[in-house]
C-alpha cells in the first residue's frame, strides 16, 4: 500500500467470515505457454513438466519417453508425413536428484508447460490418460488435436446424443467415420441389445451405448483419432474428400461437437487450415525415425534484472517516485528468498547497480533496496538498459538463457542503440523481456514483450490504474507455481504494521493463518491524493491454492474492424470455479472513459467458449476508438468476485474433452456434484493490446453464430416442435439482434450446404415466441413453431441465424433434427413395468399425463399405425380387449392416450431423445 504523509490507514478483520472451509488464494497472471513450432514436418519446443507433489520416479521418465515416442509415430502416419515431434523437454521438480537430469533449466517453468504430470485431481482423475485400454500414444494424439489444431471430440458427450436419425428415419450411433461397426448394448446390461431394429427409427433408452467391434479382421474403420482412437484399425482424422480413404470419411451428421463447433466441418478440414498446414505448409516428407530427442531439466531459480528508466521526463507526475515505492515492495516482500535480483539503470547511457543477487535474507534486501534510483537526468537509451541487462544475465560466466528483463520506461528513445537493433540479441540468447510503459507516450515496446514471450503492459497513469504494481507483482507470480474472527483493528500501534516515509510505503504482515471473509480497509488523510491498495496472498499448506490465468486472443492488433478476445481461467487447482463474477476492465487511450465487459462460461457465443461450466469464462472488447497517440495502447485487468456462497467446484463431472474409453459411461446425473467455495476475491492483469488509431463508425460486426440450437418438445397431434436457443448479440457479443432467420429443411445434404436451400419461418408460422424481437445476448431464447399437417412420418432439419439492422447476417447455427411421425406399435414394443395405478383408481403411465408419445413407423409388417388399429375389424377389437383384461387381472396397468400409442419402455426424456438431437 504506497502511501505519503499525512495518511493513516487502518485494516479491520471481518466482523462475519463465512463459515466453511477457508480456501486460500494466490495470484497468478497471463503467462505465455511455451512456443511449440512446427518447422521442416518437425515440432520443436514442446514442454512437459511434472509437478512438485510428484515423487522422484526414473520409471516415469522411461513411460513419459516411451508415451512421446509412440505419439510421434502414430501422429506422423496419421498427418499423412507431415508432422511428427523431435524436440521434448521434461522439466522435472527441484527436489529431484541431478541424476535424473541433463542440465538446470533456463526458460523452462511448471506454469508455461504445454502438457503437465500431475497426481490423479477429484474431479478428472487422471484424465486425459484416463481408461487407458489404448495404446498411450493413440490417446496423446487425440490430445494433441485438441491442443494445437482446435479440434472437437466426434463421440458423444451427453446422454441424448449417442444415437440420431438420418434423412431416412433410420436410428444410427453418433460416430465417425460411419464404417465404424459395432453393437448397441445397454450400459447397465451387456447381455441386453438395445437398439436391434434401427430401422423403425425409434432411439433406444438413456441407457443404450454403441460398442465399437475390436476384432481387427472384422472391424474396416480407419477412422477417427477423435471418436475411437483406442481401436486398433483408427489410423487416421475423418476427412471430407469422397475420393478418399472411405473408412475414415467424415460424418457430417453426427450429433458431436466437431460438427457443432465447426459447422459440419472434417476434423482435417480443420487442421487443414491451422498455422501448420494452410496454404501446402510442412507438405508431406518420408522421415526413417520418428523418435524425439528428450532434454530433462531441472527447476532452477529466477533471475530477475530490473531495467529502470531514469531519463528526465521520469520527473514528470513524479513517476520515479511511484516507481521507486514499487520496486522496494517488490524486493521487501514479493521475491521469495532463493531467487536473484540485479538492478540497471539508464539514462543517454546505462549503468549496473546491482549484478544477480541471491536473497537470502532481511539485510541482502535492504541492501538491494538502496540502490534503487530516485533520480532523474539525461536522455532516454533503452537499448543500452538492455544491453546491460543482458551483461548482469551473463556474469560469472553464466547462460543468460531464461534469464527476464524488466524493462519500465516513459519515453521514446533517441539515443542508439534501439530496440531492434537489440532484439535479435535478446531472441537468440533466449531472454524474456516484460516491459511496462508509463503513460501513452511512451516508446512502443508490445512487440519486443511478444517477441521474447514476455508480457507487455501499459500504465496509462489513470488515478484508477495499478497496472505498474501488477507489471512488478506479475514478473515474480507468473513464473512461481489460525485465528478467529474477532474484529480486531489493525493500525499503526499493532506489530504487523510497518512503514516507509521516505518511499511513501506502508505494509501490513498478517502472520499466521488470515481469517476467511470480507476484510476492509479505512484510510485517513490530511489532503487530497491517490493511494494504492494492494493485496497479496499466498495457500494454506495442503489446500490448492486459487488460480487466475489470463489470456488475449492478441495483443498487437492488426485487423479490420478490430476486436479481441479475453479469455480468464479460474481454478482451484485443477478444479474449475463456476458461477464466479468475472469482470475484465480496459483501460482506454485519454481522454476516452475505461469500458467494463463481463466474462461469461456459459459455452456460448462468437468467443469459442467451446464447454459451459469448465472454469474458463470469455469475452469480447470491441470498444477500440479513434486516437491522437502513436501507439495506441489499452490497459486489461480483471477482477473475480465469488459472494453469497454462489460459487463452487464441481468434483464430478462429464468426459468432455477426455478421449473416449472403450467402455463409454452410463448415464449421467442430471446435475454434476458441486461443493460450495468461501466468498473470495482476485484480481489479474492481462497485459496490453495495441490496436489501429483509426476506428470506422460503421456498423461492421455481425451477430455471433448460435451454437446450441435444441429441440425440446414436439407433437405429432399438433404439428408442432419448440426449439430454444441462446441469444447473440448484436456486435457479435454484444447487445441483442435485430432478427433472427429460421429455416427447415428434410434434406440435410442441401441445407447443411447451403442455408438458403431451407423453408422460412416468420411470425406467422410460431406460436409462441418472436422471432423479430431478439433477446441479450446470452439470455434463452424459445419458439414452439406450426409446421405444414402433412400426416406423413418426416425427419425435419432446422437451423437459425441472426442478422441486425445493417443486414450483417450471422453464420448458420448447428443442424439439429426432429421427427414429427405416427405413432407405433410393434411385438417389440410393449412393457409392463413403466406404469402405475393412481390411488382413485384409474391407470396412468408413469411419465407426465400431458406427454405426446412420438415414434417412426416401421416398414416391415410387424408395425401397425394408429389409423390402422382405429379401422381394425370388430373380431380384432375383441381380441385386444380380452387382453387387456388378461393383464389386469396379472395386476400388470396400462394406460394409453387417446390418438397416442402405448411406446417403448424408457425415460421421458429419451422418448424425445432424437428431437434434442443436434447435427
């Protein structure tokens, strides 16, 4: 807390903590994953780090290469030669012995692995290597098409989408490719067969699941890495050209997530157009050995150097003096001891003040403190700070590998040598570069931070920005993996209380365990001024600690109309934390007010929140603005409230995003289990974004595309089906649209191809809802919708997008099908254990007595229709009706609906399974 004289602040414990169990937090901020480059069909860079709860093991070691070694065979002849892995690094902990490893890490850090070992967690177990009856490097491979190409799974991932039907009503298991032959079993039962006539077109019970054949001499299917990667013949991703390989031919209408994210899209149509392989990129090449060279590192600690611009316009706002405050808490009380801390200073030149220093104790960081600059003079060399900064690095003979810079700076340089004349230096050397620029004026340095993989940040000097103590606090949290309450007042008479005049700084040590709670703070000051307030924490021993990690889409900003995406992952250990209040704050360039957006994890919208409730929550910034600055800059931050007991964790949940095990699960609960949280608070930095200084005032952003278009109820007697669906926006996510354009189709080839090929659907044709009066973005939108009376057994295919007023119109949304059919009758069908007498007497089914039981006719003799039962011959009549005395008096109860048909045993929900069904 940087204060000056005159003010007094007084830090009160909460008067009435929460009363559950005390989650302590830590901080942790936007920090780049390691770079993985694909370079000559070779992928270089990859970073495995194996967690400090893990115990020394050399057999982990063995499985980990011989797990890589197999992935990078498999992902050569599955990419057709045109990718394999060569180059893999395994960071292994501290505590490790030097036995284990070949050299001491350098850039290398647990937090910016690509792929982390773990101990098993509550909610994933030891997922993605869970249920390994594949081989290790299949499941790796299906991983990796998550991690670096953005594909989707291809199995189902709910329990109302392993089964759909065709365009000719026939019932088949989500899968791809459709060569992919098996069994329908139920899952609680695998002697029972549970969908043996799928050509009837009714979808088995919630308890059906396609089992794959395994035998490889009758199994033909070589695809998909994305469904069933554990079979022995998958070799291959699905793929869309129809003078292919057939048995690995795309599904288009599968009811998965591949097909629902990427619009019907081939997981190589995908792929084909990532960074790796768009426009003939890494074309296919023969390579004889496929096997990765390991590098195994050991965590080593951090070497930090500050580079400080003392330069004559540091005078100005007295930025030397905040500057100053800043540093000495970061070296006081945020650096952990082991760590190494060096000091350069420049002005027209530079100078050291400090090489690397361990801290080791109270007086090596008072001693550290003391040379910080509180100064001013000179021109402004930021080369000759790095320069330096590289030397301090480099001392003792040392690798300046991995080595960070923090570069805080005000002005535009205008001594030599610059920045890009030092750039390549620092790139080659491996050392990452955070800068922190004081004002908008100062010297464009985003690239040189995103070059080096560092983080770059702006203080805009806003009275409302902490951007530099978050830029100080970050460079260290980024990089790092009890008393009741009782009211009691903190202030300048108790022990924890100390304070720096001269630095204008005043610091409170909470020693022991801090109360759970609501803590407030009270600040009295003789004159007006700006203090700031900031909080640092850090885990309870044994309790994960709560994690933020904050992600944009870009950080330099080239295209037209600009937009970025903000990204926030929220934690407790591997836990994601739902229902949290996420708010990112971007500060923009003056005079132009800061704008607020709210971050949602509902798994919809144009910001590929691709899974609802799995910790990461998104938004759009769209509010960029014309400027006078040279290098327009906006500040992110972002603030994570938990109150009211509202947030918790799940420790059960889906297998979304795992790769599908032989034995695909049950069915799932209704609702995950979820254990609430103590209220909490974080706050994050994201960095900052550079962007046009020229922003068009025309409206250039359509609707986001709607990604979960549902059907949740027809009727056969009414000729209707209600469909419902969340809204977009207007600006993608922003506001509401002006309409939305809803079309059906019963050739789904056509229409998946081409929306227009559809019948549209206006007011005149819904029911309830409005089709011309959009909602907010994010709220659910519903329309129960008439369609013709053709008395006909019809598979439907709907679709929707949204357009506003300038008519920029939205992709089209997913497919999903319904059928609107007669209801049937089979030997088959008939159950006697799904109904029950109510207690006046009459016979009810078991499901909701307002329920239209909907099934397809069959084509074979053994199915009879409703009109054909009601033109039956009196004899036939008869016949029934001495039937169904039969079954009252074996106390076996039956109920039908008039115009309804007694259906298939199975849950309410799943009589109407394939209406939910989305392809």
């Amino acid at each position: 807390m940087s204060h000056t004289s005159g003010i007094n602040p007084i830090i009160s414990k909460p008067q009435e903590p929460r009363q559950r169990q005390m989650i302590p937090r830590r901080i942790k901020a936007a920090l780049p994953r390691s770079e993985i480059r694909l370079e000559n069909n070779e992928y270089r860079g990859i970073l495995v780090a194996i967690n400090e709860n893990v115990a020394e093991n050399v057999n982990l070691i063995e499985n980990l290469k011989e797990l890589f070694t197999n992935a990078s065979r498999e992902m050569y002849q599955a990419t057709h030669n045109r990718a394999y892995m060569k180059e893999i690094t395994i960071l292994v902990p501290k505590t490790w012995s030097d036995a284990i490893t070949n050299i001491a890490a350098s850039s290398e850090i647990f937090d910016s692995a690509n792929i982390i070992v773990d101990k098993p967690n509550a909610e994933w177990g030891d997922s993605p290597y869970t249920n390994q009856f594949a081989p290790c490097g299949k499941v790796l491979v299906h991983e990796w098409g998550h991690l670096r190409w953005g594909l989707f799974d291809e199995y189902a991932t709910d329990d109302k989408s392993h089964f759909y039907l065709n365009e000719d009503r026939y019932v088949e298991p989500t899968r791809c490719s459709r060569h992919v032959s098996g069994i329908a079993l139920n899952s609680d039962d695998f002697t029972i067969q549970c969908n043996p006539n799928p050509e009837k077109g009714v979808l088995p019970n919630k308890w059906c699941r396609f089992y794959p054949e395994r035998d490889v001499n009758k199994q033909k299917a070589t695809g998909s890495y994305m469904h069933m990667n554990f079979l022995d013949t998958v070799t291959e991703f699905c793929h869309s050209n129809a003078s292919g390989d057939p048995f690995s031919l795309h599904n288009s209408m599968a009811p998965n997530q591949q097909n629902i994210k990427c619009s019907q899209r081939s997981a190589w149509d995908v792929m084909s157009q990532s960074p790796d392989f768009i426009d003939g990129n890494n074309p296919p090449r023969y390579v004889l050995d496929t096997t990765p060279d390991f590098i195994i590192v050991k965590t080593s600690p951090l070497r930090i150097v500050f580079v400080l611009d003392i330069s004559g316009s540091m005078s100005f706002n007295n930025r030397i003096g905040i500057l100053e405050s800043l540093a000495t808490k970061f070296i006081r009380y945020v650096v952990p001891g082991g760590h190494f801390v060096g000091i350069v200073e420049f002005d027209s030149h530079a100078t050291v003040k400090s090489n690397l220093t361990e801290i080791t104790s109270s007086t090596t960081r008072e001693y550290l403190v003391s040379l910080i600059p509180s100064y001013t003079s000179g021109a402004t060399c930021i080369g000759c700070g790095l320069l330096s900064g590289i030397q301090v690095l480099e001392s003792n003979g040392q690798s300046a590998r991995g080595g960070i810079l923090l570069l805080i700076s005000d002005g535009q340089e205008n001594v030599s040598p610059y920045i890009n004349t030092m750039k390549p230096d620092l790139i080659s050397k491996g050392v990452v570069v955070d800068t922190v620029a004081l004002s908008g004026n100062a010297e464009d340095m985003t690239y040189l931070s995103l070059d080096t993989r560092g983080i770059a940040y702006l203080d805009s000097e806003n009275e409302q920005s902490t951007a530099l103590n978050d830029a100080i606090t970050a460079t260290i949290t980024t990089r790092f993996g009890g008393s009741q309450p009782d009211g009691n007042v903190i202030d300048d008479t108790s022990s924890d209380y100390t304070s720096d005049v001269d630095r204008k700084l005043v610091v409170f040590t909470i020693t022991g365990l801090a109360m759970p709670g609501t803590w407030s703070y009270n600040i009295t000051s003789n004159q007006s001024q700006t203090v700031e307030v900031a909080v640092q924490s850090e885990a309870r021993d044994g309790v994960e600690p709560i994690h933020i990690f904050t992600k944009l889409s870009d950080v330099v900003i080239t295209e037209t109309p600009p937009k970025a995406a903000i990204y926030v992952q929220v934690n407790q250990g591997y836990s994601p934390i739902l229902h949290a209040n996420v708010i990112a704050t971007v500060e923009r360039p003056t005079p132009h007010a800061s704008v607020q957006v709210q971050l949602l994890d509902n798994g919809a919208g144009t910001v590929l929140d691709s899974t609802k409730n799995d910790g990461v929550y998104s938004g759009l910034f769209l509010e960029f603005v014309t400027a006078t600055c040279p290098n327009c800059r906006y500040n992110v931050k972002i603030k994570v409230e938990a109150r009211d007991g509202l947030v918790s964790i799940p420790i059960s949940t889906s297998n979304n995003g795992q790769a599908l095990s032989i034995r695909p699960p049950g069915p799932k609960e209704e609702s995950n289990i979820t254990v609430p949280i103590d209220d909490f608070d974080r706050v994050d930095t994201g960095g900052a974004i550079q962007a046009p200084v020229t922003v068009s005032d025309d409206d250039e952003f359509p609707p986001s595309r709607i990604t979960d278009l549902r059907v949740t109820e027809t009727s056969y007697d009414d000729q209707t089906v209600k469909l419902e669906w969340t809204a977009p926006g207007n600006d993608l996510d922003k506001g509401a649209a002006d309409g939305y354009d809803l079309r059906y189709s019963r050739n789904f080839t056509t229409f998946s191809h081409e929306f227009m090929t559809g019948e549209k659907l206006t007011n005149n044709h819904t029911i309830e809802g409005n089709l011309s009066s959009p909602s907010l973005f994010g709220k659910t939108e519903t329309a129960t919708i008439q369609l013709p009376a053709t008395h006909e057994n019809i598979t439907y295919f709907f679709a929707i997008r949204a357009y506003d007023i300038a008519n920029n119109t939205a992709a089209p949304s997913n497919i999903i099908s319904t059928a609107i059919v007669v209801a049937t009758l089979s030997d088959d069908d008939f159950t006697t254990e799904s109904y029950a007498p109510t207690t006046e007497g009459n016979f009810v089914m078991s499901t909701e007595d307002d329920m239209d039981v909907i099934a397809t006719t069959g084509t074979g003799s053994e199915s009879l229709s409703t009109p054909v039962i009601v033109a039956a011959s009196v004899g036939g009549a008869l016949i029934l009706a001495l039937i169904c005395i039969g079954v009252l008096v074996f106390a076996k109860f039956f109920y039908t609906r008039q115009k309804s048909i007694i259906a298939p045993k199975q849950p309410r929900e799943l009589q109407m399974s394939y209406d939910n069904t989305g392809v």
